[in-house]
C-alpha cells in the first residue's frame, strides 16, 4: 500500500510519522466518501450523514458536503412527514414540514406544500361530514345539507347523509301530519319514498302510504 512504498522508499525521513498520518488520514477520507456516496445513493441517509459530517470537519471549504449534510437531513425528515401524512396526522405533519421548511426551503417548496395543501383540504372535508353525521343524528336536516351540500358529488357518503336527511325530513312531516290531514301526509309520505333507498326504508314508507292512502282518497 501508499504506506509500504513510503517507508521503503525513506526509511530514515524524520518526518516519516508525519507524514504516514497525512497518508492514513488521506486514505481514510477516500474510504468514507466512498462509503458516505454508496449509502447516499442507496438511500440510506442515517448511514450517510455521521460520514458527511465526518467529511465537512476535516474539508470545510468543500461545499457538496455542506448540501449531502442537508440532503440526508430532508430525506431522514421527509420519511416522517410522509409517514404523519399517509396517517393523516395533520398535527405531526404540519410539525414535521415546519423542519423541512428550515432544512430546505426549495424541496419543501416542491415537494411538502401540495400534500401538505391536500392533507388540509382531507381535515375540512372530514370535519364537515363529522359535523354533518352529529346534525343528522340530531335531526337537523337542514343543517345536513348545508353542511354537506359542496361535498355531495366527490363524497358519496355526504351524498348519502343528505338523502337520509331528506328522506326522514319528510318522514318525520308526514307523521306530524297523519293527526291533522291524511291527504297532506300521504302525499308527504309519497315524497319520502322518492328518497328511500334500503328495503327497511322502502318497507316503513310504504306501510305508512298505505294506512294513510285511505284518508287521500277521501273516502
């Protein structure tokens, strides 16, 4: 190696031990960019990064260090993000992309800010069919659609929320009416069967367009 052929060829140089560590440190600089690329470009950034950190200490005018330090860094944190994301924890993504923000403002720019714009469009749309589920328990059919109204052609279960809604809506007038005036609720109740859609629903509408037919008749 680099070493034999020095203390052969200067046996008696009194800077020997000098400059077989200039050689050894020479040695050791090349091995760890080798192995601090080959674990760059394999992806393993964990791996990489000591070495790079390693590297910038001892080549400090040496800017592509500073950038693979970075690199390794937005990649370690973009695991996170992307993991927070896949979980649609918005609370430890938004923490997360506020780092890679700091670390590199150029890929946060073009790779955090549309899953980050999608992933809060995600918390809108289900907050609104929360609010909308917790309306139609409570028998606000009105505020169902409102809520949910924009949502009904890209969620089919918005859309589903706003048919039960219209559907029970008229159920619930037709039985108010039932007391007072059996041709009005028929005909409320045959609104209702408009909207009904499961066997259970086609059943209960039904039976109750048929005890109230008699009275629309007005016989």
């Amino acid at each position: 190696d680099a070493l034999g052929v020095f203390r052969k060829k200067y046996p008696e140089n009194r800077r020997a031990p000098l400059i077989e560590k200039g050689i050894r440190l020479a040695i050791a600089q090349v091995t760890r960019k080798k192995d601090a690329y080959e674990h760059f470009d394999r992806g393993r950034y964990d791996l990489a990064l000591p070495l790079f950190e390693q590297l910038k200490k001892e080549k400090r005018d040496i800017r592509e260090y500073w950038d693979k330090i970075r690199d390794c860094k937005y990649n370690l944190e973009l695991v996170v993000f992307k993991t927070a994301a896949a979980a649609k924890n918005l609370a430890k993504a938004r923490i997360s992309a506020e780092k890679l923000n700091v670390i590199f403002p150029d890929g946060y720019e073009r790779d955090i800010e549309p899953i980050l714009f999608a992933l809060d469009a995600e918390a809108k749309v289900l907050a609104a069919l929360a609010r909308g589920a917790q309306a139609l328990k409570s028998k606000q059919y009105a505020e169902v659609i409102r809520i949910l109204d924009h949502l009904k052609l890209a969620r089919p279960e918005a859309a589903e929320m706003i048919r039960r809604s219209k559907y029970l809506d008229y159920l619930d007038k037709g039985n108010v009416l039932r007391a007072t005036d059996l041709k009005t609720a028929w005909a409320t109740y045959k609104t209702a069967k408009s909207y009904a859609k499961t066997p259970a629903e086609h059943k209960e509408i039904d039976d109750l367009i048929a005890i109230t037919a008699e009275g629309a008749d007005g016989t």
